[in-house]
C-alpha cells in the first residue's frame, strides 16, 4: 500500500482519483474542477504546459487593469497583499545582507516593495514575459527571462544560489507546483527560506461569491486550488520544514514558510475529500444570496 508522501505526491502529479466538486462547472464554463481522493487536493485534472501558460500569461492576460480577463499588479488589492506578505517574511526571516529572488516577480511591483522595506538586500526576478522584463530592467532590478523550468536549465542556474525565494500567487497558475517548489530547493543554500503565498478560500469562512472566486477562463491556467493543509503538503514531501504560517483563517491571505532542511517525515495533515465536496457545496449554496 502506498504510504500517505507517496499519495500525495500522486495527486499532486495527476495520478490519483479524481472526483468532481458539481457546482463547479457552472462557474467555469462546464470546466469542471476536482478533488482528490487521498489528499483533499483541489486541481484541475489536465494543465497546459509551463511555456503555454507563460505565453498565454505573457500575451493576453497581463494588462492595464484588472478585469475577467486581464491581470495587473499595478492595483491596490494587489499592492496591498504584496505589503502584506512583505511584512509577514520580515516578522519571520531576518534579510540582513541575504540574497532575494522573486519566481514570478511580474511587473516587479513586489520586488520595488521589498526593497524599500528591507534596503540590506540583493533581490533578483525570474519572469518569462518579455513586456515585464522590461519594466524589471527599467527598476534596475537584475531578472531572468524565461520560465522557472528554462531557467533550470541554463548556466546561470548552476552559478547562484539564494537566501529566500518568494512564490506569491504564482503556483496557482503553474504547470506543476510539484516541479516549481522541488526547482526553488534546488536554488536556496542550505537553511534557506520558500515564502509561499496563495488566496485563503478553501476551508475558512467564505470571502467572496463563488462566481467571483472561480473563472470562465480556461481552468488550465489556474489549475491548483490550495488550502493550508495541500500547501503545507507541498512544501513537506519536497523535504521542507514548516518554519511560519500566517493567521489565514480570517485574512484573504495564505503565507506558509519552508525551511530547505534535510526532513523525511509521515506527519502530513490531509483534508478529506467529503468535507471539501461539502465546503463547495455550503459556498455554492450562499453565493445566491449576493447574486
């Protein structure tokens, strides 16, 4: 019988079994999102490629304002939770002379925040959109112009090392998360820090309408829905310890801490499938009211 890491790890890589949440699909243009058996999981069954994502990103989403279908960070929701996780890491890692690479550092909006908070800093931005790349070379902010998959694979790679690496809003949009997390160990140096950031909606009290949580967007360019536990679970079966996570309960905000650690550990917190099947339901059902 399969131990519960490699269970996980299964439903992370499309393995496991998959079970319709059924009031997903009206939200999504008959798109339907899942649950997974063994851990809670909360994905889509297939995703598109990373270089099919970052090019549909790249060229049709990231735009001048926020919309159904376009994307931003130049807003003040966006703003304001980049604030926000900028003050949760420096409550929790102490950045003194430490090296700071942001995967998915878009229009560096993040990045020009973190700098002015914690000035003893070298910060850098792994971004595959050329467009933002741009902008990030204009804020003399050092990036790398590809996805984290090809930047894996070049020279650069093997020549840096970081401190702290942050992921924020960025793993719910990725191809694997499974991969992005296990490439972002391979960079940190030895007791090194992930930062991961997501929305905080699945079990904890309903923030906003479920039709304004879920997209009429294909659902492979948002393919991963976590709550804590699948986020502490990511980090986990990739070898991190839990260092800090935030009072996500009552924010809109989801911060999990990994330490890089040498960790093997069965202590894993799932959610059972059941009870998420019933947390979509009670949402669907509530959403009516503000229809």
């Amino acid at each position: 019988m399969n131990s519960i890491r490699e269970k996980i790890i299964n439903d992370f890589l499309g393995h496991g079994e998959f079970i319709e949440i059924p009031c997903s699909s009206k939200y999504t243009n008959n798109q339907p999102i899942y649950v997974c058996k063994d851990s809670g999981l909360v994905r889509a069954k297939i995703t598109k490629s990373s270089k099919e994502i970052a090019e549909i990103w790249s060229n049709e989403i990231f735009g001048d304002k926020i919309t159904e279908t376009t994307y931003t960070a130049k807003n003040p929701a966006v703003v304001a939770r980049q604030n926000y996780v900028t003050e949760f890491a420096k409550q929790n890692i102490d950045f003194t002379n430490k090296s700071v690479c942001d995967i998915g550092a878009g229009e560096g909006e993040f990045l020009k925040i973190f700098k002015r908070e914690c000035p003893n800093t070298k910060i850098s931005g792994i971004e595959p959109s050329i467009k933002n790349c741009e902008i990030l070379s204009g804020n003399s902010i050092s990036n790398y112009c590809r996805t984290l998959e090809e930047y894996r694979d070049s020279n650069e790679f093997k020549e840096r090392s970081y401190d702290v690496i942050f992921m924020m809003w960025t793993l719910v949009n990725s191809h694997s998360c499974l991969r992005m997390v296990e490439i972002a160990k391979e960079m940190l140096k030895p007791g090194g820090y992930l930062v991961l950031a997501e929305g905080s909606r699945i079990n904890v009290p309903f923030k906003k309408p479920l039709s304004l949580y879920f997209s009429k967007l294909n659902v492979e360019l948002h393919p991963w829905h976590f709550s804590k536990n699948s986020l502490q679970n990511l980090l986990k079966v990739n070898g991190f310890s839990i260092s800090s996570v935030n009072r996500y309960i009552d924010t809109d905000y989801l911060c999990v801490i990994g330490k890089k650690k040498h960790v093997d550990t069965d202590m894993y917190e799932i959610d059972d499938y059941n009870a998420i099947l019933g947390f979509f339901q009670r949402w669907d059902l509530e959403s009516f009211y503000y229809l």
